[in-house]
C-alpha cells in the first residue's frame, strides 16, 4: 500500500514544481522581462477551468467506478498536472524582452 501512496505523492511535488514554474514565468512575462503572448491573462483563466472541469469530472467517475479514495485523488489530478506540465514548457521556451 506504501508505494502507490509514495508515487502520488511524487505526482504531487511533481504538480507543485510546474505550478511554481508557471507563476514565476509568467509573473517575469507580466513585468515585460520575457516575451508574453498577449492573450496569457485570458489563456491563464480559461486552461484553469478547463482542468479543474476534467479533474472534478475525473474524481466523480472513479468514485462512481469504486476505486479507492487515492486512485480518484490520482485520476483528478491527472488533468492538472498535464496543464501545468505543458504550461511550464511552453513558457520555458520564451526568451527575454
């Protein structure tokens, strides 16, 4: 039971890490110290709820489905963690103004 705890946790940190990525550069992006597209403001809201959507929508299957309370809280947090990966590389790429 310990290593399914241990590798969601690890998808955790691993979420968290982007996210922390993803608000630095883009707060850099905001400030004009490196290139932001001008529609990140909308962009940054409109991914957000697209997540979340398929994450509460994730997590409402798997409980329907059974599965245990760790494999919805993994399934939900899938979806977050993609958005927040590829954010992080997409920004990643940008250069300085």
């Amino acid at each position: 039971m310990l290593l399914p705890l241990w590798t969601s946790q690890l998808r955790t940190a691993r979420v968290m890490m982007d996210a922390h990525t993803v608000i630095g550069l883009r707060m850099l992006g905001f400030a004009g110290v490196i290139d932001s597209a001008r529609d990140e403001p909308l962009r940054m809201v409109m991914e957000k709820q697209h997540a979340f959507a398929e994450a509460g929508a994730e997590a409402t299957r798997a409980m329907w489905q059974g599965q245990s309370a760790l494999r919805a809280y993994d399934r939900a947090l899938a979806p977050i963690g993609r958005t927040a990966h590829n954010n992080a590389k997409r920004l990643r790429a940008r250069r300085l103004s």
